[in-house]
C-alpha cells in the first residue's frame, strides 16, 4: 500500500460550515498532477479519475496508524483539480480528540493510503498513478500534498473561549514569541486593556522562555522560506536575547573546541543517490498488469502456429485454399522479485535524517533494478542473429538493415527500437567517417551543420539517438555487445507489485521489512523473427 510521507509545510484555516453532518470533515483528499513522495521515498502523481468514487467506504485513520480508526470516508467527489471528500468521526474518545484538533487546526491536513492497479512510471521515475484501490485516509499534521487540506470541520462539542493575557504598561513594548506564533503566519494581535472597575488587582504576565524548534522544524522552515523562514530566525535571536547576561564578562578566549556541545551539526541533505534507478528497457517498452487479478501461478498467451490460407481459385467449383489454422497456447510463468532489511528500534528513533525513510527507498529502487534486468535478460535470450558488425560505419548501416529485412521479411512489422549497452552506445556515437565527421552529429551544436545525418546523438542522454530512424534503448543491465533491433510489439513484460511489508519483532527491538512482487516476460512474433540481435567483430 502507498502511503504519503509528509514533505511541505502548509497553513490552513479550518472552520466550522453551514449545512455539514454533525461530526464531520470536509475538504481534497489528493491533487491531481502534483508529485508527491511515498512512505518508501518513491514519487508519485496521480491522474483524474485514479481514485474511486463508489464501492467500500475509506477508513479514516490517524497517522496512517490502523490501530487508531476514527471514522470513515462517507462522500467521494471527483474534480479536475482533485479528489474532494467528507468523513465523519465517530463519537469515541478518540474521535474527540481528534475533532478536536482538527477544529482548532492543529491537524489540517490528510493523507491517503491506496494501493495502485494501473500505473506507469515517466522518464524522472516518477509513478504516475492511473487506477487505485482507496485503502485510507489519514488526518495528518503535514500533508504530502500542498493541496491535501481539511477546509471544513463540523462539530458537535464545546469550544473554549479564547484565552486573553493581560499586558501592563511596562511590558507593552516587549515581544512574547512562541514557536507557535513563529511558523505560521503572523496573525494581527489585539491588545485588551483592563475596566477601570475591576476590583481585582492585575499583575503583568512573565516574560516566558520561547521554544526552539527542533532540527527538522528549522529546516522545514527555511525550506518555505518568506515570512515562515523570517519567523523561525526569529526565535533563534528571541532564545539569545532571553538568556542573555546582563553582565560584561572580562575578556577570554572562547573557541569552537572549548564547548563542542552547544555547536549543532546541519543536517545538509539526504543521503546521497549514488544510483539513478531507472528501468529503461521497462519504460521503452511499458509493463502489463497480470492477467486475471494475478491469480495462479502461470496464464497462457495464445500465438499464432499455424495461419488460415487464402489463394486465387484456379477455376470455378475448383476447391479453394483451405490450411488449418493453429494457435499455441504459450504458458507463461511468473517470478518473484523480492528484497528485506531488517532494523533496531534505535536506529528509527534515533536517525535523523530517518534511517528508514532512506533504507525502503533503496529496497523500492533495488527492486525495480532487479525486474528490469530481468527483463534485459530475457529479450537478449529471445533474439535470433542477424549478423556481425564489423565496428565500421558502412558496416553498422548494412547490419542494421539486414536485421530490418529479417524483421519484415515474416511478418510485414519493421522495427522500432535498438537495445544496446552502454559500451556499444559509446561506440556507435564515437563513429566517424574518412574526414572525422561525426556519423550521428548532435544537431545544433555549434560548428555542427549535420553532414552524414544518420541520425542525431547526444553523450547527455540515453535515448533520442536514431540510427537510421531508430529509437535508441541504454541499459546497463544488458550484456557486454549487445545489439538488439526489434518491433516492440515483440516482446511483453507483465509486471504486479505487492508493496511493503513490515513485521515486528519485540524479544530483539527490531523491525523487519520487505518488499516484493511478480514479473513474466513473453517474447511474441513468428518464430521471434521481430527480434534480431548484431553481434560484434
């Protein structure tokens, strides 16, 4: 299931509104077209229509915390600009509580827990969700998207009266800063003055010691940036002036290795991403949801064997052509991708950045490395010889061609892509000819015109090169020299991911997680006539 990770600060006035159910919550559950992240640290968008509007009623959770239910998702409204909805909280104690501060504002904000059964992922690996089982929705204090907010909250229960601190005269003049009044917006403050007739005496209220915010507040805040990020620097100098000395100590030598303990460490970024997990032979040629909800072991995928004939009669009531059609049943089986660690309770408390945020969204970009080498491995397997290329530019034309020919030759079909690996990549765009120009020029360069245009080619991307018209493909995952020229309608990648698990292990403090899915690959055509590989000299 996805659940999404809080990751941008938002303000929101929630307010009582005419005409709502006693009990209940109103506002957008998620924004179209906005990119998001996961609990695992993937991203993901999802599209219009994405969620359902009728079947079982979400249930509303706190925290995306099963244990903790406090109603269920009663109204579901599809919009263009996103998924609106009304919950309503049941009367337990800890639905009042919760209403409670979802009516003073302190959760104004929710999250949903789907689980996608039709999505895809573009060129930045973003999971772009098309259709979804709605799980959950949770009232969060920081939603994943800016636009997942509770505009509207109906009660039934008691509201304080507000709180008024009485000033005197002589602190009229000095600040009181929270760290409440400083991460949101400020608000105009009323100054309420005492009736001369009150027979009790009033006294000025202490000055109070303001809050600091804690190392992921401040750097939320800095990431708003604006008045939120003013605010919080204002706290900072607020905390200085109040524990201030108000005497001038005599001159010392104070050096940053006298007091290592007050000197905070910044926390600059996540962990750095020494691995770009993309999926380019998956995102080439697209995956398929499994057949049948996904249920058995194996499916069939039907090809033709054998096809019906058709001839010119030779003369009338002469018998005309008749061949008896054949339709293999291909079975087709499925494997498991699947990947675990296992963490102490230390480690999650204790890690800031969290450890494991950072360690599901290695085993979510491991996982889907392992699929599509997989899948690398499969059509390389599937692919007949059409021939050697000699590494020379004539050579490379002439091999392409003939696999072309053996393409269409059985089929009518002409390819549409090249699979290569990074080292045939780097060989075909260093081709050159007898006067050193570039065979696959990059279009536009400067003091480039396009001489021998094959095709164009580019050392920053890995695909648009077009050798003869061809889309390009770079994986790593392939072999060394591997060339493949093929229809893409040859080869089929079924594909149908399970999610997380999490399982604890009280006796050793410990968590284990996993991830985990399944895969097939099937390769189509006339005797994989559509796929052909160049091997080299």
């Amino acid at each position: 299931m996805i659940k999404l990770t809080p990751t941008t600060m938002i303000t929101v006035d929630a307010a009582a509104a005419e005409g709502l159910p006693r009990r209940s919550i109103s506002g957008v559950a998620v924004t179209y077209d906005e990119t998001a992240t996961v609990a695992d640290g993937t991203q993901v968008r999802f599209k219009q229509g994405s969620l359902p509007v009728e079947g079982k009623n979400p249930k509303l959770y706190m925290q995306h915390d099963s244990t903790q239910i406090i109603g269920q998702v009663v109204e579901r409204v599809d919009t263009p600009q996103g998924m609106m909805f009304t919950a309503r909280i049941s009367d337990t104690a800890l639905g009042r509580d919760a209403l409670t501060m979802a009516k003073d504002g302190t959760l104004d904000a929710v999250s949903v827990g789907v689980s996608p059964t039709k999505f895809s992922y573009d060129e930045a690996g973003v999971m772009v969700i098309e259709a979804a089982n709605w799980d959950e929705l949770s009232l969060v204090s920081i939603g994943a998207f800016s636009g997942a907010t509770i505009t509207q909250v109906a009660a039934s229960i008691p509201q304080p009266e507000p709180k008024i601190d009485v000033i005197s005269d002589q602190d009229t003049n000095k600040d009181e800063t929270t760290m409440s009044d400083t991460l949101e917006t400020p608000k105009e403050i009323s100054i309420v003055e005492a009736a001369k007739a009150t027979a009790e005496k009033l006294f000025a209220q202490p000055k109070r010691e303001p809050r600091l915010p804690n190392a992921s507040e401040f750097v939320a805040a800095m990431h708003a940036g604006g008045e939120i990020a003013a605010n919080a620097n204002r706290v900072w100098a607020d905390y200085r002036e109040y524990h201030k000395s108000p005497i001038t100590a005599a001159a010392g030598d104070e050096v940053l290795s006298n007091m290592p303990g007050i000197i905070p460490t910044p926390i600059l970024a996540p962990v750095f991403e020494s691995l770009n997990y993309i999926a380019p032979v998956l995102n080439a040629l697209g995956t398929r949801a499994m057949p049948n909800g996904g249920s058995g072991a194996t499916f069939i995928r039907p090809t033709w064997t054998t096809h019906p004939s058709v001839a010119q009669q030779a003369t009338e009531l002469t018998a005309v052509s008749a061949t008896t059609a054949v339709i293999a049943a291909n079975s087709v089986t499925k494997v498991t991708f699947a990947g675990s660690a296992q963490m102490s309770y230390q480690l999650i408390d204790f890690s800031d950045p969290a450890a494991m945020q950072i360690v599901l969204r290695d085993l979510a970009g491991q996982y889907l490395l392992a699929i599509d080498n997989y899948a690398a491995d499969n059509l390389l397997t599937a692919a007949s010889s059409s021939g050697v290329w000699d590494l020379s530019p004539e050579d490379l034309m002439k091999s392409i061609y003939d696999a072309a020919v053996d393409v269409s030759s059985a089929t009518n079909f002409l390819p549409t892509h090249m699979f290569v690996d990074p080292a045939t990549w780097g060989k075909i765009g260093q081709l050159v000819d007898d006067s050193k120009r570039p065979i696959f020029p990059a279009i536009g360069a400067p003091g480039l015109i396009g001489q021998n245009s094959m095709g164009a080619g580019s050392a920053a991307s890995w695909s648009g090169q077009n050798p003869l018209g061809l889309q390009i493909v770079v994986d790593k995952n392939f072999a060394a020299k591997t060339m493949i020229i093929m229809n893409q309608n040859a080869f089929e990648v079924y594909r149908q991911d399970r999610g997380l698990l999490s399982v604890e292990t009280p006796t050793t403090l410990g968590r284990t997680m996993s991830i985990f899915g399944y895969a097939a690959t099937f390769a189509a055509g006339e005797n994989f006539s559509m796929i052909r590989k160049i091997t080299q000299a």
